[in-house]
C-alpha cells in the first residue's frame, strides 16, 4: 500500500497550490 | 492509525495539497505561531495564499475522519464561493457516510451552498426538512430554527 506524499514545507504547498487547484492540507502533529 | 486506511488517503490525495509540520522541530515555530498553533492533532485547509479556511483539532479514526476531511474541503469550496463545488462534496459526505458524527453539519451546509448557488429558498428549506428529519437531536436542526 502506498503512502500518502506529504511535502515537508508550507512553501511548496504553496507553490503547488499555485499551481493546481486543489487546497492545502496541513498537518501538525506531535510525534511524541 | 488514520492515514493507511484508504477511504482516507484517496481523500487526502483527491482533495488536498498534503503538508505535514512537526510541532517539536524549532524551525517550525514561525509557521506555528503563524496559524497561532495551539495543540495537536491540528488540521486545517489552506488556500493557495495561506488564508485559513477551515481547521479542525484532535484525533478521528477513519470512518470519521475520511467524512470530516470531505466536509472541511466542502466548507472551504464554500467560503471560496464556489457553491457548486461545495454542494457536490457536502453531498458526498451524505451519500457515503450518513452515520457520521459530521453528517448533520453536511446537511445544514448542503443547504446553504444549495441556496447561494441558487438563491432558491426551496433549496434551503428542502436541506434542512431532510437535516430536521435525519438528526432531529442535532445541534444543526437547532441552529436551523432561527
């Protein structure tokens, strides 16, 4: 099963927001 | 875990630009304090400039997650004006989890995007006849009584 390709950076989820059409999930999480 | 399961990553992956942020990593804390982070799990939809549009805080499991995510985007469509967009996910959180904890907002908001797009009021009072009638305990059908 693959796994969900999260971008590391608010930047370039921005980036390709800009680019597409699709919105911006964000995620923050403790990993604790 | 939440994101194996496949209702929810065919969600994320439709929906959404997936970002993650490590809240214990120093070099996140300007984008933190940005969205004035407060306590995990923190969710949120983001427009392609970084505007807010929808957030959401703490653990679902999948069957309540995968509807929560569709209704956020459906929220989010919605603030954007895009009514018809809005409606078809709202929609979709009603046709394939009638059960869910997010379902009665759905119907409230599948109303909403029904009327703004059409500016019928039949479309809203026919939404929220159905919400009255399927959650009847809802805080939705409360807030529909204005």
């Amino acid at each position: 099963m693959s796994e969900i390709a999260w971008l590391p950076s608010l930047d370039e989820a921005l980036q390709k927001a800009h680019a597409g059409q699709r919105l911006i999930l964000m995620d923050v999480f403790n990993p604790t | 875990m939440t994101y194996p399961e496949v209702p929810v990553r065919e969600a994320i992956e439709r929906l959404t630009i997936p970002f993650q942020l490590d809240n214990t990593v120093e070099a996140n804390q300007p984008v933190l304090d940005r969205y004035r982070h407060v306590w995990t799990p923190d969710l949120r939809v983001l427009d392609a400039d970084g505007t807010e549009l929808y957030r959401w805080n703490g653990y679902l499991p999948p069957a309540e997650f995968a509807p929560q995510l569709i209704a956020a985007v459906a929220h989010a469509r919605l603030r954007r004006k895009e009514y018809d967009k809005a409606k078809a996910l709202y929609e979709e959180v009603l046709r394939r989890f009638p059960t869910a904890l997010v379902a009665a907002e759905a119907q409230y908001y599948a109303g909403v995007s029904a009327y703004r797009a059409s500016h019928s009021a039949n479309d809203l009072l026919h939404a929220w006849h159905d919400l009255e009638k399927s959650h009847p305990e809802s805080e939705w059908t409360v807030k529909q009584n204005f």
